[in-house]
C-alpha cells in the first residue's frame, strides 16, 4: 500500500501536532510528504506512516510525540502517535473496552490530552486498552 493521507488523516495529525508542545511541532514540516503505507487489519483507523524524507534531527523525546483520548461515532477512544529517528511512524487509534474496533477518526474538538482524560475514564476500561 501507498497512498497520500486523506484530508481527515491529515487534519487529525496536523492538530496532534501543533498541540502536542513544541517538541512536537518540529515533525510539521512532514506532513507535507508523508504517505500511508499500510493499514490495521481490524477495521479501525491506525496506519502506518512513511515516506517523510524531513526529519526532526534535533528531536530527543520519546517514541510518542502525541498522546490524546477523544471519541469517534460514540465510541472512547486512544490517539497515540509515534516517530523513530525523527520521523513520524505510526498513527495508532484504538478503543477502550468491548468497543467495536470498526470505526472513524475521532473528531480533533473531542480530543484531550492522555492525562486529563484518564481521569475519567473506569479503571477496567484502561486495563483492557493497555492489554490489546
């Protein structure tokens, strides 16, 4: 698979990016070459990034760049993005709980940061996400 990312892949990033700090911010210039090159086999909306020849050299953070929990047609769920090397690598979007894992990108105005959404979120919940 390679294909370029669809306008709401591309928004959902852009947004993670610019308000994931400004460690986080050094990947925007990628976007503009990244491409999707490969897809989650269970129906859900992670995929997999390459083709970014623009690199966040300097960038000394950890593997995940940005961290959000948000809901997608009903349904809670994670927003993790990940780099390596300075480039963006993966989108991974994932349900808590018995959810479906058929469903869309969740809406950026739904989304909040990892540590202030797992306040709310039950304890079971994130046992079964961090499991799977």
């Amino acid at each position: 698979m390679d294909r370029p990312l669809t306008s709401e892949e591309f928004s959902l990033i852009d947004w993670l990016l610019a308000n994931s700090g400004d460690k986080a911010r050094e990947f925007l210039p990628q976007l503009s070459e990244i491409r999707v090159n490969g897809i989650c086999g269970c129906g859900c909306p992670t995929i997999n990034l390459g083709g970014a020849r623009t690199t966040a050299a300097d960038y000394a953070g950890p593997n995940i760049v940005a961290d959000f929990v948000g809901e997608a047609s009903g349904t809670e769920v994670g927003v993790l993005l990940f780099q390596k090397d300075g480039l963006l690598t993966f989108l991974e979007i994932y349900a808590f709980g018995d959810n479906p894992s058929d469903f869309p990108l969740p809406r950026t105005s739904t989304l909040r940061p990892w540590e202030q959404a797992s306040k709310r979120i039950p304890s079971a919940c994130l046992a079964d996400s961090q499991q799977g």
